[in-house]
C-alpha cells in the first residue's frame, strides 16, 4: 500500500541482562513477565519469519511477536529489555505482576557491567 504508514517495529536483541538479573532464568520467570504483558492487553505469540530480530511489535494491535527459535534465556531477556519500553498499564496488574514490573523498570535504568 502506497503511502501506508508503518504499524510495526522489529528490533534485535542484545540485552545483557542476564549480567544483572536477580530472577532465575526458568519458566516461571518467563510466565511473569508474560503475565505483566497479558494484564496490560499484549499478546505475545512465538513465531518464525523472515525477521533477524529477537522481536516484532504490531503496535496498533497491541501484538509482540518473539523468534519462536530463541531459547528460553533469550526469550527472557528479549522481553525484560522490550516491556521497559511498552506502554504497561501499572493499574491493571496484579499485586505480584506490579512487582515483577518494578524490577524490570529497575533493571532496565542499570548499566551492565
């Protein structure tokens, strides 16, 4: 479409969070931090494509789409370095979900060492 403007952003993932991260990097750690993008109305899919990145945002749509091929450290600190920079509706998540969000925002100020 001519003149259509660009709904997306795809962007790789280089974080090095796992340097900082005081969460285990476990299954349970990615269902938190996908919960924190649930109760803000994201959906995070994993996919495959033609994309490089660790990730795509449809963000008309409200879509956060990982490489479905990232392990689970990557897909981890893929989603710690992108939910800092989403619009999270702080009011909307729970008790446990708000804390888990505050850390992350923490992380997210620390420089890695």
């Amino acid at each position: 479409m001519a003149g259509a403007q660009k709904n997306y952003i795809c962007m790789p993932s280089y974080y090095p969070i796992n340097q900082t991260i005081n969460m285990k990097l476990n299954q349970t750690t990615l269902d938190k931090l996908e919960d924190i993008l649930g109760e803000s109305e994201y959906v995070v899919r994993y996919e495959r494509g033609n994309f490089q990145s660790g990730w795509c945002l449809l963000e008309s749509r409200r879509i956060v789409v990982l490489n479905k091929f990232l392990n689970l450290e990557a897909r981890i600190n893929t989603l710690m370095e992108l939910i800092p920079q989403l619009d999270i509706q702080f009011d909307k998540l729970t008790h446990n979900s708000q804390k888990v969000y505050e850390e992350v925002k923490k992380l997210s100020l620390t420089p890695a060492e």
